[in-house]
C-alpha cells in the first residue's frame, strides 16, 4: 500500500507539472495565425516587384478595355495606379520593412509560445514597424479602400490586442 501511495503521489506531481507547462489555447491559436499571416507577408514582400507590376498592367487594362466605366470606378483605378506607382518608387525599403517586421512577428510569436514576456513585446513592434515605415514612405496613399484599411491597419491592431489579453499567460 505504501508503495502506490508514492507512485501515485509522483504520478501526481508529474500531471501537474505537464498541466503547468500546457500552452494556453489563446496563444496557441493566435500564434499559429500569426506563423500563416506572417509567412504570407513575407512571401508577399519577397514577389511585391511582381505583385505590382502585374497590379499596374491590370489597371492599365482595364482604364484602356472600352468598357463603360463609372466615374468612380475611374477615380479607384486612378488612386490604385498612384498608389501602386509609389510603392513601386519605394519597392526596396518596402520590401526590407515587411522582411524584417514578417520575421519578427515569427520571433515573438515562437518566443510567446514558449511564454516568454518578450515575446509580445518583440511582436508589438514588429507588427507597428510596418505601419510606421509604411505612412512615412507611402502616407495615406496606400489606403485607397476599407479592405486595404482593415488589413492594413485593423488586422495588426486586433492582434496586438487579441495578444495583450494573453499577457497573463506569459511568465518567463
């Protein structure tokens, strides 16, 4: 009887120290979005010279098609063109900014998963990086629709958000 009393008082102990170690299911999930979202930014960074120049050759297509366009969709296709023509004169130090701010997003969000406090903090500044270096190069040009605001600015906001109520989590 002594004997199990002592296997089941370490099997015991040993339960608790796994269920300690348990990732949280809030950082589970929200860093697993964080490795899609993020490795999608970085390969989007790494195409953009494709991505925006096969954008300009559709707009050119479609102003030049002779379809009847409404003068607002005019006026879209002429912001898009203008914002597309600055990010292409800023293409490089755009694309090192999403690089660096997709990498680090990935560094904080594998350090949160290991519950370190860092981790957020790494994660908050690489996912407001972009938006910074973004309107100091580009302004507000590069939002020329709700969508482009909400990915843009809507989606990091949320997240370091969604994050910030994890925090309690985080203990290392």
């Amino acid at each position: 009887y002594f004997m199990s009393e002592i296997n089941t008082v370490s099997e015991t102990s040993q339960f608790s120290e796994f269920k300690k170690k348990a990732l949280p299911t809030g950082i589970n999930v929200l860093t697993i979005l964080t490795f899609i979202g993020s490795g999608f930014a970085l390969i989007m960074s790494l195409l953009s010279p494709w991505v925006t120049k096969f954008m300009l050759n559709l707009m050119d297509k479609s102003a030049s098609s002779g379809a009847e366009l409404t003068t607002k969709q005019l006026q879209d296709i002429a912001d898009g063109k203008k914002a597309l023509e600055l990010m292409q004169a800023n293409l490089y130090p755009l694309m090192i900014v999403g690089i660096i701010g997709a990498v680090l997003c990935i560094i904080g969000a594998q350090k949160m998963r290991r519950l370190k406090k860092d981790g957020f903090w790494i994660y908050t500044g690489a996912e407001l990086f972009p938006l910074f270096a973004g309107f100091i190069m580009m302004g507000t040009a590069q939002y020329t629709s709700i969508s482009s605001w909400v990915i843009g600015i809507g989606v990091p906001v949320l997240f370091i958000i969604l994050y910030a109520f994890q925090r309690k989590h985080l203990v290392n």
